[in-house]
C-alpha cells in the first residue's frame, strides 16, 4: 500500500471513529471470505459497519478521536465494528462470535469510554435505541390514555342508566 493510499485509509477511519456512537474490537484468526462476507451483511442489516484494519494505521486514526484509549486493543489480527447505535455493532458481534471460534470480541468502546469484553457483551444484550425509544413512548402514553378511559366511563355509565330507564317507561 502506498504512502497516499494509507494517508486515505487513516483519514476514512479517524472519521468513522469520531462519527460512531460505539465501537467493537474483535480478533478473527482464519475466517474465509465467505465468513467475513456474511459478517458484514449482518452488521449492514443491524445499521452497522465492519472493517478489517491495520493496527498501525488504526492507531493513528484513533489520535484525537473519543475513542484513542483503545489503542492498546490493536495488536494481533483486529476487525473494527462501529455504528451511530450503541447496541447494534456490539450484539451483532457477540452473536456472531457465539457462532464462530475463529472471531473473538475483545473489547470496544462507548461514549469515549473503553469497554471490557463483559461490558461489550452487556452492551448487546440491551435491546436496540428504536425499541428503548418505542418502550418509552408507550409507558408515557399508557397514562393518558387510562386518563381519558376514567373520565369518559362515568359519560358512558350516565348514558346507559338513562337508556336504561328511557327503556323500561
């Protein structure tokens, strides 16, 4: 790779680092293409990216970045998952590792923090921001509407008593 080529590389990287709302550093020891291939469908379906990298340059992309405390995780054969979610790139990465032995998370990052491997894999577990946010809408309205049910059932009641004896004279 030539020096512009790598100039390029670490300039696509350090903007993916600060554009991601989490980041999972995984190793894979010997995964085909066809695995690899797979792996990224699945991360682009969750919303999520995927990249193999170089330690050197993904060290120098890291530099200024809120996640360049995750130098110390690039060593060996390291893969790069990030998305703008926090929980998509992590539970697509630990399900695929449960899966897989030769593809290993190590660690990753959230909100500038380093991540430990537990930390990444309780990351996964929550469900996804859509859902989190549906949930929330729907325990604020859930209120309201047994808000609007009380006042209307004493209407309804009112209006069937009446009917009731409109009926009978």
């Amino acid at each position: 790779m030539q020096r512009k080529q790598k100039e390029a590389v670490v300039d696509v990287l350090h903007e993916t680092f600060n554009g991601a709302g989490s980041v999972v550093v995984a190793h894979q020891k010997g995964l085909t293409v066809a695995e690899i291939t797979d792996l990224r469908g699945r991360m682009r379906e969750a919303g999520a990216g995927f990249r193999v990298t170089k330690n050197r340059l993904a060290k120098r992309a890291l530099a200024s970045t809120p996640y360049e405390n995750l130098t110390d995780l690039f060593s060996g054969p390291t893969t790069v998952a990030y998305s703008d979610d926090p929980v998509a790139a992590a539970k697509v990465a630990v399900k695929f590792a449960k899966d897989n032995d030769k593809f290993e998370v190590i660690g990753g990052g959230f909100a500038g923090q380093e991540l430990s491997l537990e930390q990444v894999q309780a990351l996964a577990a929550l469900p996804p921001l859509d859902e989190l946010r549906a949930k929330l809408v729907g325990m604020i309205s859930t209120p309201a509407t047994r808000i609007a049910a009380v006042t209307a059932a004493p209407a309804g009641q009112l209006a069937r008593v009446f009917g009731a004896y409109g009926a009978t004279e």
